[in-house]
C-alpha cells in the first residue's frame, strides 16, 4: 500500500514539474495598424524597443503585428 501511495505522488510532482517548465517566460503583443478612416495598412514596419533588444515586424496584408516571447 505505501508504495503505491509513494508511485502516485512521484506521478503527480512530476507531471507537475513538467507542466511547469513548459511555460513561457514572456508575453505577446499584437495589433492592428489602420489609418485614420480605419482602414488597414499591410506593409507597414513596427518597432518594438526594449532595454536590451529591439524587433521589427512586416505588417500582415490585413494590417496586424505580432511579437511573440517577448522579455517581461
């Protein structure tokens, strides 16, 4: 009986560790670039500054941006 007890904790810590590392450190952002009558603006560069690294991106052809993992 304990080592059963015992195999389903073991179970559960390590199926919980590895949930846990699975996460992300970072966050997202998105957007859409539009014009002043709202319509969408493909090709456009947005910039992303940070204190330690800045990312482009190429608006989509609907006008929307993504930076993906981005440092907290």
């Amino acid at each position: 009986m304990k080592v059963r007890i015992l195999a389903v904790t073991l179970a559960v810590l390590f199926g919980a560790a590895s949930t846990a590392r699975a996460q992300l450190t970072g966050g997202t952002i998105t957007g859409t670039i539009t014009d002043q009558q709202g319509g969408v603006l493909p090709g456009v560069t947005v910039t992303l500054q940070g204190v330690d690294a800045t990312q482009t991106y190429v608006t989509e052809p609907t006008g929307q941006f993504r930076f993906l993992n981005v440092a907290p």
